[in-house]
C-alpha cells in the first residue's frame, strides 16, 4: 500500500487504490472509488462509483455515431473521519449528534449517511474509525456570501445552474425550501441548543430542482449566550459563522424584515461579537496559511 504503516487519519489525501486497499473494505468489482473535490478537513471525502461507469467516462461510448465521454456520476459518498476515538462510545455519541440533525432537519434537509464503526488495522494495531455512507446530492453550492442582486436565489439559479433564466416554480420552490430550511434549523437550536456547521465552503447544495440541504453532518455545534466564542475543533468560530449564515439566508434571500430585533441575531450578531468573530477567522486562516507554506 501507497501509505503503509500511516495513520489514514494523518495522510493529507487518498487515492482510489488506497481505500480499495482498506482492510475494511470489501473487495468488489462493482464500485470503485475517487477523491471528491472537496476533501474535508475532518474526513477524507470519496466518490463511490460503479466500475462501468467510470470505464464509460474513460474509454467513452459510442451514441449516434460519435464518441462521448459522460462524466460517472457517484452513487454514493464515502467519508472516512479523521477523528480519533478512544472508545466506541465517543464514536455512537457522534452518531447521535448525526441523529440529532435528522430528527430536527427531516431527510429532505440533508445528505442522509448511514453511519458505521470500523476496525482500522493499517496502523498495526486495532484502530476505531467513524465512517459514514452519504447520499449523493446533485446541484450547485449555495455560497451565501457570494450571493448577488437584489434577486439574489433568481441570480443564482441563472449563473450557477443551466445558464437560462429560472422559471417560477423553480424560484418558488427554492424561496419556500430555504424558509422551511431556517425554520427547522432555528427550532433545533431553540430546542437543542445545537446548530450543525453551515458555514464551511460547500456545505449547502441547491438541487436543479430548488430544494436547499446540508451536506456536511459531523460538525455539530452547541449554541450558547454566554459571551464566549465557541470554537470548534479546528479552532473556527462555526457557531457564529453558521448563525450570520441564517441571517443571511432570512434577510438576502427570504427578504424578512426586523431581523436586528431577533434575540437571536441581536446577541449573535452585535458589532462587539461581529468584530472578536472576524479577528478569530483571521488567525484561523492565517495560521492554515502558515501551515501550507511550512508543509
């Protein structure tokens, strides 16, 4: 193997070959598996293929006399987290923060995984890894800080999905999937007093057909008011950022007024918490910087 003897955990990126080489993976002629773009910073984040369809995108097919190349589409997502547990009990208590996010979201909200514990060998010794099966979600990454216009749902449907103008029901069924998006997530924290990280780039998808989800579901956070900055175990502020994320969702897209009266906001989003937020987030991608320039 590419990486024997080293913590999958620790390598920076997998190929194909090394997860097919994973003592917990079944050998099997009829997937194969491939980096997905976005390799998360706390799993390692593989497409899940059928072996024809990647020979189809590779060798091409022939349709009506000419040859084509069409792209394999994923059945399935396969994250392998690099969280390290030291008991299978913190691995099910992740597991029920996942559960946590589907009670609340429902599985029209989010990428739904089947999550699973694993024994990892690769290291020598007996290794509990979290891993998870995820649906695959077809669509564009909503980015709400790069949304544009004072339509902005009409803008990005034309920019980032088929390049025409949307038509209503479309746009209809985006606004009401977006409103019924927020109201789920501010029952959760309201009831939970947690709130799942929104605010990671890609984490939000639009379907082509105007429904928002969540896709990335092992970042649970807690929300509290007690004038401390949460961060998270990468030393993010994604609590805060993933409220300013509702609020930009509510006020840009959703167009609600009186915002600034939430208790909600109003404590989140002072200009005090707003400015120790933005100092934190500097130094949080001031040091991924440093990082990438020592390595």
């Amino acid at each position: 193997m590419k990486h024997k003897n080293r913590d999958i955990r620790d390598i920076a990126s997998l190929t194909g070959e090394d997860v097919a080489r994973l003592n917990f993976i079944i050998d099997s002629d009829k997937y194969c598996f491939r980096k997905h773009y976005r390799q998360g910073m706390r799993s390692h984040v593989m497409e899940v293929l059928l072996t024809q369809d990647l020979h189809r995108e590779t060798s091409g097919e022939i349709v009506d006399g000419m040859r084509i190349y069409p792209r394999a589409i994923p059945r399935y997502m396969l994250r392998i987290l690099r969280t390290r547990f030291t008991a299978l009990e913190e691995a099910l208590e992740e597991i029920k923060t996942y559960s946590l996010v589907v009670e609340f979201m429902g599985a029209e909200f989010i990428a739904v995984s089947n999550e699973f514990v694993v024994e990892y060998t690769g290291t020598g010794q007996s290794e509990i890894v979290l891993c998870g099966l995820q649906e695959y979600v077809h669509g564009a990454i909503l980015d709400p800080w790069g949304l544009a216009g004072n339509a902005p749902l009409e803008v990005f449907f034309q920019t980032r999905m088929s390049g025409e103008r949307p038509d209503a029901r479309r746009m209809t069924k985006g606004a009401e999937s977006i409103a019924v998006f927020v109201e789920r997530m501010r029952k959760m924290i309201n009831e939970s007093g947690y709130i799942p990280d929104l605010a990671g780039n890609g984490n939000l998808i639009m379907t082509r057909y105007g429904g928002i989800k969540l896709v990335d579901i092992n970042n649970i956070l807690r929300v509290t008011e007690n004038g401390t900055i949460l961060l998270d175990d990468k030393g993010y502020p994604s609590c805060d950022k993933s409220i300013e994320v509702l609020w930009i969702l509510e006020h840009e897209i959703l167009k609600k007024t009186n915002l600034s009266d939430d208790p909600l906001y109003r404590y989140f989003l002072s200009e005090d918490r707003l400015e120790r937020v933005r100092s934190i987030e500097h130094e949080f991608f001031e040091s991924l910087r440093s990082s990438a320039s020592y390595h």
